[in-house]
C-alpha cells in the first residue's frame, strides 16, 4: 500500500477498521460447519497430492515418475518444458492499464522486455493489501484479517483447524510449521531456493539475512527509511515458521547484492529465485524516503539494471524463465480495482479477499524463457495462486493452498509454447 502525504500507511488506517476482522465466533463457525465451499474440514493440513491438473496446463509430475501434459510436452526431473530454473520479480501496487497502457512510465518494462517475452494480460492479484499477495505466491494461503493490513504487528496465527484445499483457519502472522511454502518443498526434493531483498542489510542494527521483527514486536519497516527501504511484509518467507525456525533461513532469505555473485555460475544460482525490491525501486512509494521519484518510473530503472545480469547468468540461459509481476493493482483512486478472476475462493478467513471486492485487481504479468514465443500474449486469465501452480508444476511437487483448486488455470502451452526452447 501506498503512504499518503503524512506518512501514514493505508494499511495502518485500515487495520484500525474493527469492521474488516473476522470475529471468534465466525471463526468458531467455519470450523464447526466447513461453510464458504470448502470440503471438509480436520485437525491436520490436508495433502493436495493426487488433485487434477485443469486442461491444457502442464501436467505435474512426481520426482521419481516423469509425466506429460496432453499436448505432449516432456515433465521430467528438469520441470515442464525444460525449465530448471525460475526467477520471479514482484512489483508494486500498479493497475494494468497504468503499467502496460499507453503513456506508462515503464517503458523499458514496456519497450524491451514485452516484445523479448510473453504478456500475460488478464494476470490478476489475488487481495488487498500486499502481503496477502506474497503469501499466496509461496503458500497457497488466501488472505486473514492480519495479513490484509499488512501484520502491522509480527503475531502468531492462531490456528484453529485446517480446510480444503489446505486452508488454515485462523488469524495472525507467523504460520506454525505445519503451513508448507514452496521453498520447503524444494528442499525436500533436493533443489534450492533463495529469496532476494533489496536493503535487508542496511540497518546495522538489525539482522543481515532473515530479518524479521521478534514475535508479538511492532513491524518498523511498514515506512521506509533513508538508506533502509526494505519491507517485511514484501518478504513472504520470513511468514512461516517451518523457514525462520531452520538455519536455512539465514542463509536463503539473503540481501539482493549476493545476487551477482550467485548469477555469475550455473552451481551457484538456485532453482528457484524470488527477488523482492525496496520500497522505492518496486514502485510502492511516490516519492521515496531517499529523494528518487519512484512509482513505475523507479520501478522501471530497477528492472533495467537486473533484469539483463539474470537473461546473462548461465542458468537462465540454460533452462530459466522470469517471471515479472505485481503484487496487487491500486486499491484506491481512479485506477482502483479490486477484481478477481481464475474462480477465485474467498477462503475461510475474511469475508472479501480484496476488501473492496473480490480479488486484488488486474495487473498483468511478462514471462521471458527461451521456452516462450516472444512478443506474443497470452489472454488466459492467471492470479497468484496459478503462479504458484505453475512454478509447483515445473518443480513436479504437490500443489499447496488454492494452488490445488481443480479449476485453477496454471501455466499451460499458451504460456511455455516452444517446449524445446527452439
């Protein structure tokens, strides 16, 4: 969310708005009687393995037996298509036809990298406000109460009961470890995953990797601050106890400036790459804390300086594909959009994903990989959640969260259209 001329979040506003939390006995309610669609209900995450795949999506594979989509297009140990390594940039805060419509300040978003890639025109956040959105990407998580204003304080999910598809029920911050990421699931199979931020170092009095506020603490980065603009909150994985309670952490939730290092060889770059900018560079703040403009302009420059050090590194060039999205459109003002698409569920946890509607907006989405047609577009309706399906899929592992919906479109033929990468 954006900060308004006095420096007060919309998210803070919002999380004084008693009217926006789910109550105890609506909570009580959804576990007694597994109401708003949802199958069953049981004291224990219940397994997505098995869950059909929507036509004409890559079909997902186990580690051990690889499978095909009905197209024909090889799953293997490498993943769907070929791809062996992914790479996801999220943005901030942008409605489509802002970003992508005539007039837009991104023009090396629009200029370079649309007609070198794939876009992806009906892709769609999944809420209202940010972190929402992060969660979705990495767990399958649909909003709660907390998360919808940001967890301006770093509490506990109070976690009550599980419902399908792999839905917690609750409200709070800090999922136990029973709530499964994708990172957990990459390395469980053996593969590696790293999430990049932008500025985590830079506080010397704060943690250089994993930073996150003590448990029950007061986030402090929910404001930038000159010469610190990271986020928690843009920082999903620091969301899950199953990763700040493992050593991984600390070395897999690193800065953005170990990037360069670990793009420079094909060993040392992960399968799975998760980049999340500062304040100023992903677009959220106009203008920033540091005196740059921000907004897509900043945005902008940000991609122009990494986006052609990861279409150099030898693992994209191998077998990789970037992803560039945004967390959400606005959510107030004339571009405001609060739109869902993909048969988006509410969840068991608040009544409206996107608070003013039903989902997080229009955004849009760029796919580059040597397994995608450039300067092509893709009309099939995505969110978050197909993200998630489809990185899942490429990986071969079991769809986590709304990622497991049977009617979710995930990234199919229309989106990795040259298999071989020819």
């Amino acid at each position: 969310m954006k900060t308004n001329a006095s420096g007060v979040s919309s998210s803070d506003a919002r999380t004084r708005d008693s009217s926006r939390r789910a109550t105890g006995a609506r909570i009580l309610a959804l576990v007694a009687g597994c109401v708003i669609g949802f199958a069953a209900c049981s004291s224990a995450p219940a397994s997505n393995a098995g869950a059909p795949p929507p036509a004409g999506s890559l079909a997902p594979a186990t580690a051990a037996t690889p499978s095909s989509d009905p197209t024909g297009s090889a799953v293997g140990s490498r993943g769907a298509s070929g791809i062996g390594h992914v790479f996801i940039i999220n943005l901030e805060n942008e409605s489509y036809d802002v970003t992508f419509g005539p007039g837009s300040k991104a023009t090396y978003l629009n200029a370079t990298l649309v007609p070198q890639g794939k876009l992806l025109s009906q892709y769609h956040g999944i809420g209202h406000a940010s972190l929402d959105n992060y969660l979705a990407q990495i767990s399958g998580q649909a909003p709660n109460p907390a998360t919808q204003t940001d967890c301006a304080k770093y509490i506990e999910f109070a976690m009550t009961a599980t419902v399908a598809p792999g839905q917690a029920v609750g409200t709070g911050c800090v999922y136990p470890a029973s709530v499964k990421t994708i990172a957990d699931q990459l390395t469980e199979k053996g593969l590696r995953w790293k999430g990049y931020m932008e500025d985590m170092g830079n506080d010397p009095n704060a943690p250089t990797t994993c930073r996150h506020p003590a448990i029950g603490a007061r986030d402090s980065t929910l404001l930038a601050r000159s010469g610190d603009q990271y986020a928690t909150r843009h920082n999903p994985f620091v969301y899950f106890h199953s990763i700040i309670d493992s050593p991984a952490c600390a070395t897999n939730d690193v800065a953005l400036d170990a990037l360069p290092a670990d793009l420079a060889s094909l060993a040392a770059t992960p399968n799975y790459t998760y980049i999340t900018p500062s304040l100023c560079h992903d677009g959220h703040d106009t203008p920033c804390a540091n005196g740059e403009p921000g907004g897509l302009t900043s945005a902008d420059a940000f991609l122009a300086q990494w986006v052609p050090r990861i279409l150099a590194s030898p693992a994209y060039q191998q077998d990789g594909a970037l992803i560039v999205t945004f967390d959400e459109a606005d959510q107030l003002g004339p571009n405001a959009d609060s739109s869902a698409c993909c048969g988006e569920l509410t969840g068991p946890n608040t009544d409206k994903p996107g608070i003013n509607g039903p989902g997080g907006g229009r955004v849009g989405a760029v796919v580059l990989s040597r397994f995608t047609t450039p300067g092509t577009t893709s009309t099939t309706a995505y969110n978050h959640y197909s993200l998630l399906c489809s990185t899942e899929q490429i990986f071969a592992v079991d769809r986590l969260g709304m990622a497991a919906q049977s009617d979710l479109p995930c990234f199919g033929r229309d989106v990795f259209d040259r298999p071989q990468g020819a």
